[in-house]
C-alpha cells in the first residue's frame, strides 16, 4: 500500500442556511482513486475549480470524505483520534507562506512544529539545524522573516514542516505568489528534498514546467482525475490538456508545432536539450 491512498474519494462543499439546514452542495471532489508510494514526486495539475486543492486538503485531514476513504500511511483520516498522527506523517505547505509562518526569527518558526509536538530541546535545535539546511536558509536563522523575499519565506515555511519529520510532503501551489526566481528557490529545495531525503512530495500545481521531472502526473477536471502517467506521457496530449483549460511547457509546445509542421520529433519533448537533440537527429 502507498503511503497516501483514496479509495473513491468524493467530497462536497456545503451552504447552509441560518437555521442550520444545508441549502446548496458542491461536489468538489468525486470519486478519486490515488495510490502514492513512498518516495515519489507526484504533481497534480488542474485549472482553478479543478479540486486538486480540496483533494490536498484530505491528504492532512484538514478535510474528511464525504464518501469513500483516505488513508496516510495506512491511517483513515476520518479517525478523529488518530488526527494528530495524520499531521505528523504528512506536513503541508500553503500557497501564502505569511499564513504558516508565526515566528519572529526564523530558527524560532523553524522550531515551533517540534516544541508542540513536545520534542525535547537539544533535538529541536538538531531538527532545526538540519531542516535550514536542507532547504538552504541556514545563513537567515537569526533574521525575522519579514525581511525575507517571498521565496526565502516559502523555504522557511519548508523547512518548518520538516522540522516534524513527516514522511510526505504535500505543496499546495506554493509558488503561486512568486516571481519566477523565488518558484525556482522553492522547486530546487523541494526537489533536493525528495531527491536526498527520500521525502514522498506532492506538489499542487497550474504551472507546467514544474512538473516535468515528477515521477507521476496527475489530471483533474470537475473533480475528477481525468488523466494520469508520467510527464512525458501526459504531455505528448498536447490537444487533450487543452480541452482541459491547460497549457503545456513552452518547449513541448513548440516541439508540438514543429511537427504539426512537418518536423520529425518525438511527442512529450519536456526540456530545451531534448529538443535541441532531437532537431540534430532529425537533421
């Protein structure tokens, strides 16, 4: 079993009128089937509306099923007293890293997750050391965060949720709110993450060129999981991901309108060099 799993996950959003009475439901999520093993890097994409963050929610237990089961590690997420476990197994990263991080230096929010988890000290000042360096801010721990550009503050809220040793991992469009040198700080951390620390990482995403070095891809639509393989498989669907309100990598575009044109290169071309390559052999 991996360590996240839906099994027929469905959820909806409830209105409820003054009285308490429920007057309108929004299915959010319907029946998702996910299996995510142990040390993967997995993206889900979907556009705005899509419930790739409502699912991202279930994988902490920030929200329970309305149908079906989620399990983390083996955990039902709908066991009100196994909560806490969940949360200590799958750690979360928001789009706003202000809203996660409370803090006045940076070590201080770096150590706060442990202290509540009542870690004795000299092995929050351990946790704390190796969190900042793994996602490279250990030059910043004596700084407030205010001081911090959007990037280095989703570092911090990073390391932070490392700092309690989850297995997973899960970044809910964490560079929505970045320039593009910050979504690159932030990508390279996590991927640094999955890379050395065998973090499972489940990135929640619209951007494209984010994904491409995932192991698997993910594609909502109206709740459902309408697509899923590895990068290269999801886009060499050039024209499906459209339907779907999607871009793809500008490389693979232009890939994909050289051979509209008559080219000879291969589908899904995920990166500049592959392109480059593939132009030469075709020559």
């Amino acid at each position: 079993m991996g360590i996240i799993k839906a099994l027929k996950l469905g959820f909806d959003y409830q209105r409820y009128d003054d009285d308490g009475n429920v007057v309108d439901m929004q299915r959010a999520v319907n029946d998702v089937d996910l299996d995510i093993k142990a040390g993967e890097f997995v993206a889900v994409l979907g556009h705005n509306g899509s419930g790739k963050s409502t699912l991202a929610k279930h994988m902490n237990a920030l929200l329970i099923p309305t149908e079906g089961t989620m399990l983390v590690d083996g955990i039902d997420t709908a066991r009100e007293t196994k909560l806490w476990k969940v949360r200590q197994k799958a750690g979360m990263v928001f789009q706003n890293p202000d809203n996660q991080i409370i803090g006045t230096v940076v070590e201080e929010d770096v150590g706060f997750g442990p202290e509540n988890m009542g870690v004795p000290t000299d092995d929050i000042w351990k946790r704390v050391n190796d969190s900042l360096e793994k996602v490279g801010m250990t030059a910043y721990r004596y700084q407030s965060p205010n001081k911090l550009s959007g990037g280095q503050k989703q570092r911090v809220a990073i390391a932070g949720v490392m700092a309690m040793r989850p297995r997973c991992i899960i970044l809910d469009e964490p560079t929505a709110m970045l320039d593009p040198n910050g979504r690159k700080e932030v990508l390279e951390a996590v991927r640094e993450l999955n890379r050395k620390e065998k973090v499972t990482v489940i990135l929640i995403t619209h951007y494209m060129e984010e994904v491409i070095h995932a192991d698997r891809v993910y594609v909502m639509d109206s709740g459902n999981v309408v697509m899923q393989g590895n990068p290269k498989e999801i886009f060499s669907q050039v024209d499906t991901l459209k339907a779907y309100g999607l871009d793809v990598p500008q490389v693979t575009l232009l890939a994909y309108e050289l051979k509209k044109s008559g080219v000879d290169v291969p589908d899904g071309i995920l990166t500049t060099e592959e392109l480059v390559s593939a132009l030469c052999q075709s020559n």
